[in-house]
C-alpha cells in the first residue's frame, strides 16, 4: 500500500449541484481504490489511499471530472 495522498479541489461554478455531480462521477469512474471525499463550501478535498500507481490514475481521472463538472 502507498501512502495517502490530498487533493484539492475548488467549485468555481459555486453551484451544489456540480458539486453533486462531480461526487457522483468520482463513484462511477474511480471505484478501484480507497478514497474519502470532504466537502465544505466550495472546497473539496479528496484523500486517495493505495497502490501508489493506482494513487497516479485516479488523479488524472479526478482532473479530468474536476474539468467538467468544477469550471
């Protein structure tokens, strides 16, 4: 197991329900490693844990989602 890696994100859309959206999508896109997701405002924090390969797709997979629904 790799260590746990923090990534922030920001909602400039400042709407709920992109932040809705992009919580949803992280479920279906990135489900095969160990994630929390934390939500106050218009932060968001997620916290990946597991094979620090697996750490590397996931963030680019999250980038992307955070592209589409955060901007």
């Amino acid at each position: 197991m790799g260590k746990k890696t923090k990534i922030h994100f920001f909602n400039e859309t400042g709407k709920l329900e992109n932040i809705i959206e992009f919580l949803e999508a992280i479920q279906k896109r990135v489900n095969y490693i160990n994630l929390q997701c934390t939500v106050e405002g218009k932060d968001i924090e997620v916290t990946l844990s597991g094979p620090r390969d697996l750490q590397l797709l996931a963030i680019e997979r999250l980038k992307v989602l955070a592209d589409k629904w955060l901007v």
